[in-house]
C-alpha cells in the first residue's frame, strides 16, 4: 500500500460506494453499471468466467436482478471497512480494500446474511468522475482452504 489519502478524497470515495451499491440495491442497473469504465473487468470467485467490459457486466448484473426480482427477494450490500490508497504515488488511481456483507429479505421477511466479500476495486477518474477499472470479488463462502 502507498500514498496517504486526504480524508476529504476518502469521503468522496464513501459516498461514490453509497450511491454505487444504492443503485444496485434499488434495481438501477443501468446506473451501477455505468459506475465502470468501458473496459473494465469484474472478477469473483463466484462465477467461472470473468466479465470484461461494461456490456458483460452489465448483462450479469441484469439477470441477477432479475433473478431477485422474479422471486421478490431484495438484496441489500453493506459495505464497511473502506481502506483507500494511492496505487502509487504519482498517480491518481487508487484502489479500495472493502468487506460486503450481503442482506437478503424475502416478502415478509426475515432478513438473512447471504454470504459476506471482501472486495478490491481499482478506481480511476475520467471527466472528473470516479469509475471502476477492475473488481475483485471473493464471497468467503466460496474460498478454499
């Protein structure tokens, strides 16, 4: 890990991740998925294959909610435990360290962990907005010895 980070820059980087996981939550797919640049890539050990580029994610996004959606399951993703840092120090990106634990609530309850993930994402700016280059996705479920 290197660079410091100003804890106005950590702030931003809070609330891009409240809207971000908001959108997800609410079924705004179209605006999680702009979150990510055009080439990005999301990795998890969840699926086999890796989804690169926006459209792919956004295809693996949509029939996940659907999924949800079809079932009337909502899904909530709490994040916490940001740690943000400078990838190096001459550049702007930076990469995020994070856990989720993932809500679901079926119609009348009750609420229930699915599964807990640590995630890293490598964060860029373009046009003076915060998008995704690369996700790392591990559910701890998932994870071998």
């Amino acid at each position: 890990m290197t660079g410091h980070i100003p804890a106005q820059l950590h702030t931003d980087i809070s609330l891009f991740y409240a809207r971000h996981m908001r959108a997800m939550d609410e079924g705004r797919v179209a605006d999680w998925t702009s979150d990510f640049t055009e080439d990005a890539i999301f990795i998890t050990n969840a699926r086999p294959d890796h989804q690169i580029g926006r459209s792919q994610i956004a295809q693996g996004a949509h029939t996940a909610a659907q999924a949800l959606n079809d079932v009337g399951d909502r899904r909530r993703h709490c994040l916490t435990n940001l740690e943000v840092y400078r990838v190096n120090p001459e550049s702007t990106d930076i990469r995020v360290h994070s856990y989720a634990l993932i809500v679901r609530t079926p119609p009348n309850g009750p609420s229930a962990t699915e599964f807990l993930c640590t995630c890293t994402d490598e964060l860029t700016t373009i046009d003076g907005r915060w998008l995704i280059m690369r996700r790392l996705v591990e559910r701890d479920d998932l994870c071998g010895e």
